[in-house]
C-alpha cells in the first residue's frame, strides 16, 4: 500500500524496524478521517480565497461606479478596493473550508463505516453536507440540499473514475 509520499511499507526494503514503525505512523495519520478533515478545510480555505478574490475583482472591472465611489481619490478607491476585495476574499474562504471539512469528514466517516470506496459514499456524503448547509432553511431547503449535494457529488466522483 502505498502513502501520498510514494513510500510503502511493503517497499521499505533495507529499513530500520524503527524507520518501519515511523513509516506505518505516517501513513496511518494521512489516512485518519481527522488528517483528510483537516487537510481538506485548509485546501478549501486557500482555494476559496483565490476564487473570492478573483471574483471580486470583477465588481470593479465594469464603467458603473458608484457616486461615493466617483467623490474619492484615486488612492482612496484603490484602498477601498483592495479592502472589499479581501473581505470578501476571506469571507469566500471560510465557506470553502466549511463545504471542504463537513464532505470530506463525512465521506471518510462512511467509507470507514461501509469498509468499502464507491459512489454510494460521495452520493451520501454529499447528501449529508447539503442538507447540513441548508438545515437552518426548513426542511425543504434541507432536502433540495441534500438531493442537489447528492447529484453534484455523485457525477463528479462517477466523472473521476471513469477511467
């Protein structure tokens, strides 16, 4: 079996037994549901910032302008800008991370349950994250959610095996 290094125990020819045991720890931690939970929050986090801020930036592309926007200095609006842009940067962020850590706790949370890695697990994970986002809605949303979460999740996991 092989870890995300590309070192396996199997493959740890000429290890110490010491180095042997260090190596099972590391792939053991890198395969816990709360490492993958982690990880996964801090890769939504960094991508939802660069999606946020790439998104921002397209407020300000457009001619229209707002009157308090016309009344600032040329330094005053980039500042504005720039600070809108970061905010809403961050605030994307926190979101990404969010989905990342609730799908991907979850679906490794099932996959431990069902000892088995199918789309039954990314369709239920999804499911889950869906109805948990839109629990504070009613019940409806919650379902939407789950049915829309589901389906997104399912095609895009069918989409990465099909090969």
């Amino acid at each position: 079996m092989a870890s995300p290094l590309g070192v396996s125990i199997a493959n740890a020819n000429g290890a110490t037994e010491q180095e042997k045991q260090t190596i099972a720890l590391i792939q053991s931690t890198m395969e816990s549901c709360p490492f993958k939970t982690v990880m996964s929050c801090g890769a939504g986090f960094v991508m939802g910032g660069a999606f946020g801020l790439f998104m921002s930036s397209f407020e300000y592309a457009g001619p229209t302008v707002s009157e308090k926007m016309a009344q600032q200095t040329t330094k005053q609006q980039i500042k504005t800008a720039f600070k809108d842009m970061g905010t809403r940067s961050y605030s994307m962020a926190k979101n990404f991370a969010v989905v990342g850590a609730i799908y991907s706790g979850s679906e490794c949370c099932i996959e431990s349950y069902r000892a088995k890695n199918d789309l039954y697990n990314s369709m239920a994970a999804g499911c889950f994250t869906g109805g948990v986002l839109a629990a504070k809605a009613g019940p409806q949303a919650t379902a939407f959610g789950c049915a829309g979460f589901a389906a997104f999740s399912t095609a895009i996991d069918w989409y990465m095996r099909r090969n």
